[in-house]
C-alpha cells in the first residue's frame, strides 16, 4: 500500500462520490499509511454521511481503542452494535461485541 494507491482511491471517490465502500477505503489506506488521526476523521466522516455503513462502526471503535479513547470507542459500538442488529448482520454485531469484551479486560 502507498500513496498511489491513495491516489487512485481519492480519483474513483471523485468520480463515485456516493460511494461509502470506497471512502471505508481510503480510511482503511490511511491506517496502513500510520495516519491514524486522518483515519478517524475520514470514518466519522463516513458515518455522518452514511450511517448504515456498519464495518465503519467497528473499525472507528478499534482506532479509537488502540489511541486510548476507550470511553469514545464503546459508544461508537454500540450505536454499530444496535445498527448491526436493526439490519441482521450478526457477523458484524459479534466483531463489535468481542471488542467491547476486549476493551473491557484492558481496563479491569
């Protein structure tokens, strides 16, 4: 992964600005590239703007977990939670409910 990458991916978001798959992936480009702040930012963004993207929910509240924000984090899953549930995506709802679980233990 590289800027390049990068690159194309902000080219074809350009051209398919409705496109919430392709702004996951930017974000997701953003924490290979170590940005982990422009990450976040880029999956709040994407949550505003399509709040039924759910691996948006799970991916923000990991980044949020691994820069301490573990408060923050919780919240983030369990609105993906509740939206994983409302829709059916009990894959998705699991992942999240494991990371709770996991932020859970690093704090007791």
């Amino acid at each position: 992964m590289n800027t390049t990458r990068l690159e194309s991916l902000q080219r074809f978001l350009q051209q398919n600005p409705e496109d919430s798959f392709t702004r996951y992936a930017i974000a997701m480009e953003h924490v290979s590239l170590k940005n982990v702040p422009q990450a976040i930012s880029l999956l709040q963004d994407l949550i505003k703007y399509d709040s039924a993207y759910v691996p948006a929910y799970h991916q923000l509240g990991n980044l949020l977990h691994t820069t301490g924000k573990n408060t923050e984090a919780v919240k983030v899953l369990e609105k993906g939670i509740s939206l994983a549930q409302h829709i059916g995506d009990s894959h998705g709802q699991s992942e999240m409910q494991e990371l709770i679980e996991d932020i859970m233990d690093s704090e007791s």
